[in-house]
C-alpha cells in the first residue's frame, strides 16, 4: 500500500521509502522512518500536494514523492 492510497485523516505505519537518494535524506532528517506514523491531514483539490502529518508537524508532499512511500495500516 501506498501512502497516496490513504483516505483523510487515516492512520498507518510508515515500511518503506523508494525515491531518489536526496528525497530519501531529507525525509530522514525530518524523523520520516520506517515504523513512524503517519496521517494524511488534506490533499489540494486535485490531489497534488497531499498535507501528511507525523512527529507532530505537517509536511507537504508531492504527489509523485509520495507514491513512493509505502506503508501498512496501523
């Protein structure tokens, strides 16, 4: 499952991140591991960016990045 599969204000566990090196690095820093939970807050009118929020702060992601961050429900 993927994170662009989640419904608003659903819950899962982060398993995987499968995207270039420098996403991958950023995404770490900011505490996005795997075993993290996550929770998608909104998503703009046509989907593209999605709002996640996990560690108690919100990001902003892109569509295609966050295709490919897999994860499993919690």
């Amino acid at each position: 499952m993927r994170l662009t599969d989640l419904r608003l204000e659903q819950s899962a566990l982060i398993t995987k991140i499968d995207c270039e090196e420098k996403l991958v690095k950023r995404l770490k820093a900011l505490g996005c591991l795997e075993g993290t939970e996550i929770k998608v807050k909104r998503k703009a009118p046509l989907g593209d960016p999605i709002i996640v929020n996990f560690r108690g702060f919100d990001l902003a992601l892109r569509k295609k990045d966050a295709k490919n961050i897999f994860i499993k429900e919690a």
